[in-house]
C-alpha cells in the first residue's frame, strides 16, 4: 500500500500503516464479509 500512494503524496509527507488481525477471521463470516468476500 506505501509504495502505491508515496507518489501520490506530497514531499515531506509520511505515510504509517497499522495492520491488526483477528484471531480466527478466516472462519468468522461477518469479518470476511466485511472485507468485501
């Protein structure tokens, strides 16, 4: 995703991602779901 939008973004501008996962989100239809699958 940071590759993606860096040129995007203006100089000086730092991009942070924080990714969380689910324990067992494969198995629980409303998180993937939520993602769109």
């Amino acid at each position: 995703v940071r590759q993606a939008v860096k040129p995007q973004l203006p100089k000086g501008v730092r991009l942070e991602l924080t990714v969380v996962v689910d324990k067992n989100w494969q198995q629980r239809a409303d998180r993937v779901e939520r993602l769109g699958y």
